[in-house]
C-alpha cells in the first residue's frame, strides 16, 4: 500500500478516512489535523498560556509534542498520584515525563498528591466511602482539582487534556447507555471557564483516533508509559472502547460518526439546557477557592485530611 | 514454519500466506486496538505475512474509570 501523498510505503492506513501515510506524511498529518481541531473549535491561540496534563503515557506526551511543533507556548503538568501495583507505575510515568519535557527544554510542574495531601491516591481511596472497591472516581477528582488549582495559580489561560476520540466516544456511549442529562450537556471539545475559579478546558486529540497517537508516539519516537493503570484492569472505559472497536471493525469511521454527529446535535440544540437536573449555584470552597455546588467544602477538601494531618507524615 | 504474533507477553501461532488483519482477526485481536511492527517497522493491515515472520503487536487502548464519565466542571 502507497502513501497518498507520495509513492513511498505506507506505515499507517486509516479506514475511517480512507487514508494511507508514510512516515514522513503521518507525522505531517496528525499536527495538521491537531491545529485544524484547535481552530475550528477555538480552543486557544498562539497568545494564550497553555497548560497540558502530562501521565507520561502516549496521548498526552504526544499532545504536547505536537503543541511544541506548532509553535505554542505550553508547559506541563504531571500530578503524581503515588500509584505503585508493583509496577512502580507513578514513579516511571514521572520519569518518563520529565525526561520528555527535558529532551525538549520544556517547562514541567510536578504536583505529587502524597507530599501536598499526607495520602496516595489508592491511600485516599481505601479511607474514603468515595473510593469503594476502586480509586478511579477519587483519582478523576483529585487530577481535576489539582489541574485547575495548578492553572490558575499559574495564570495559565487554558488547560488541554490528551482524550482522543476513542475517549470521548467511550464516555458519550456510556452517557447514553444511562441518559445522564448533566454529562451529555457538558461534553464539547472546549469547557469555558463559566464560573469565577475554573479554567477554560480543551481536549485538542479529541477527533483523532487512539490507534493515529500511538503511532504518532511510536513513529516520533517517544517513549511512554506503556503498562496500563494497574487499576485500570475491567474498567467501563476500557470494556466500551472494545465494543467500539468491534463496531469500527464492521464500520470504518463509526467511532467518529458516532462523536461528530453528537456535537453536530447538540448544536443544532438536541439537549434542552435545563435538561440537567444538577445545574445549581455554585458557591466558592472556604478551604480551596475553587467553585463548588455541595454547601460547605467541595468535594475534594471533604475529601482530603485536614492540613495539620496531611503534613504530619 | 508458522508465523508468530506477540502482544505483551503472550504468543501467538498462525499459518503464513494470510494478511495481518486476517492474522489479528484469527486470534482475536481487534485490529483497531493494536499496531504492528515487523523488522522494525510499523506495517499495514494488508500485509502478507510470509513464513518465520515475527509480528510485535502494540496494544493501543488505555483508560480506566467506572462511572460519572466525564467532568463535573
């Protein structure tokens, strides 16, 4: 198979768009397409502070790589959330972020969640009704906390995520298999910073398939954490990616219908905007600053140990 | 001699003469959810893959959470 663009071999073909690269091409292609979503959706420009969220694993790294090639002003963030599952997971994905960030001369926060609140993420979980049997739903508010806090204490104008659309189409399916009013109202590839205290969000990968970053990374040569989340194992996000992939197979571009028809709905105003019964005030954290609807602490400071508690390890 | 196929740690056999995507689809790969590099380097699913070949398949797929997809703010 040929590359479209020239007559050299094709390392990639991509059904959904009837597409096959090269090398060279591929690595053309995806910060073309990257800076076309970014546009289209004004997600930010060239002037804005951007603050990407590192894991160290290939769609964020990635993201950034492809930031830096475009000329945009970005720094890192990678928040150590203390996860080991024998795999020193945390530890390496760390290693591999700032060595990343280094190799480019690119600036990198590390926030770890153990010095800053006293407890691991997996600790956090264990102590908490919040974590139950896994710590995904305490990680997810703890990584959303602390990115925010991190922007705007930064003044950062944006924060961007790297969710590919095989993320974004996994989440959208599981809304939909629920009917869940307040989530399907509030994915779009851009949250605007609607309230005092948050920071505007953008998820520039949020069109490109999973499988085009890690050839991406692979091609570009990164290197990445490329064991999964030892908590991960029989997650929904992973099960509904599968029966995505089973639909792609059948289907070349599926996923991507599936995510483009949706925004293309909610538009065209599919959802009511009252539609979401969780819709309320939002009031300031006294702990925190940062916006929250539950009265008192938001959720994350009733979450964490007190300070005094949090140091003492 | 067969035509071998690794994800991560586990092995897999299959007779040569096939395409790669047929190969994936034998063993139950889905061919969205991995890469494949021969001799270092990255090929096609249309790839005839010939006798001894070894295939590395990388797996693509990551993510993990349970419920509330999305985010609250």
């Amino acid at each position: 198979m040929k590359c479209r663009r020239c007559s050299e071999k094709a390392v990639i073909n991509m059904r959904q768009h009837k597409l096959a690269l090269c090398k060279v091409h591929f690595l053309d292609w995806i910060p073309e397409q990257a800076e076309r979503f970014i546009k289209k959706y004004r997600m930010f420009g060239h002037a804005d502070r951007v603050l990407v969220a590192v894991s160290g694993g290939k769609d964020s790294l990635s993201l950034w790589d492809v930031l830096w090639r475009l000329g945009y002003p970005a720094d890192g963030l990678y928040i150590d959330l203390g996860i080991d599952g024998g795999l020193a997971y945390s530890a390496k994905s760390q290693r591999l972020a700032e060595k990343f960030a280094a190799e480019r001369g690119l600036r990198l926060h590390v926030v770890s969640i153990l010095q800053e609140y006293g407890e691991t993420i997996p600790e956090m979980a264990e102590r908490t009704w919040r974590g139950h049997t896994k710590p995904c739903s305490v990680c997810g508010l703890a990584k959303r906390h602390v990115m925010n806090q991190v922007a705007r204490q930064g003044d950062y104008t944006v924060l961007v995520t790297g969710h590919n659309l095989d993320d974004e189409a996994a989440v959208l399916f599981s809304n939909t298999l629920n009917w869940l009013p307040g989530y399907l109202l509030r994915q779009w590839p851009v949250l605007e910073a609607n309230r005092p205290g948050l920071v505007r969000k953008a998820k520039p990968l949020c069109r490109l398939y999973e499988r085009e970053m890690a050839a991406y990374a692979l091609l570009s040569g990164i290197e990445y954490e490329y064991d999964e989340c030892p908590h991960a194992t029989g997650s929904n996000t992973i099960f509904y990616k599968e029966l995505l992939n089973r639909l792609e197979a059948e289907r070349p571009g599926a996923k991507l219908g599936f995510y483009l028809s949706f925004l293309q709905a909610k538009q065209n105003g599919l959802f009511a905007a009252d539609a979401d019964p969780g819709v309320q005030a939002l009031h300031t954290c006294p702990r925190c600053g940062q916006p929250t609807s539950a009265p008192g602490e938001c959720a994350f400071c009733r979450m964490v140990k007190p300070a005094d508690q949090a140091n003492s390890r | 001699m067969p035509v071998k196929l690794i994800l991560r740690n586990q092995e897999f056999e299959v007779k040569a003469g096939m395409t790669l995507r047929h190969c994936l689809l034998k063993i139950g790969v889905q061919p969205e959810a991995v890469l494949a590099i021969l001799d270092g380097q990255m090929i096609t699913e249309e790839v005839i893959l010939q006798d001894g070949q070894v295939v590395k398949l990388i797996a693509v797929i990551s993510g993990g959470s349970r419920a509330g997809q999305g985010t609250h703010t």
